[in-house]
C-alpha cells in the first residue's frame, strides 16, 4: 500500500468511537524502510496539512487495528482480544 493511500484518511480510535484527527505523515525507518509511526493532525482534510503542527499526534504502527477504505482503526474495542 502506497502511503497516498492512506493520507487524509480519518483515524478513528475504536476504544472511545473518537475520531483523533486525520493521517497527515509517517516515520519510517531509514535502515529497514519501515513505516514505525502515523502523524495524526485534528486539522481539516486539506492536502497542505503543516505536519510540524504541535496537536500531531504520533500513533504507533502496531497499535493500528485496521486501514480500511474511508478510516484508520487505533486500539482495540474492550472485550475483543
């Protein structure tokens, strides 16, 4: 998956049904070209987010639950293991 993919979709933590923001930028790992962290703004959809922006909040790849077509699933929903 290309990360124009994912950018601009909303990130929904599945915990609390909040929605966190949008995905605006990633981290990734120069030595092994891994993505290890989403940057998640609270800023409106458009394409000229500012990513240094200090409300980004940094979400670790493996907390993600699902990408889906619309949204990003955080956490896990209480109950499910």
């Amino acid at each position: 998956m290309r990360f124009s993919e994912i950018q601009k979709k909303e990130v929904i933590d599945a915990r609390k049904g909040a929605f966190l923001g949008y995905v605006q930028d990633a981290t990734i790992d120069i030595v092994s070209g891994k993505v290890e962290a989403l940057h998640i703004g609270e800023g409106d959809k458009n394409i000229f987010f500012d990513s240094k922006d200090k409300d980004t909040k940094k979400v670790r790849l493996q907390d993600i639950t699902t990408i889906g077509k619309d949204i990003v699933l955080v956490g896990k929903k209480e109950g499910n293991k």
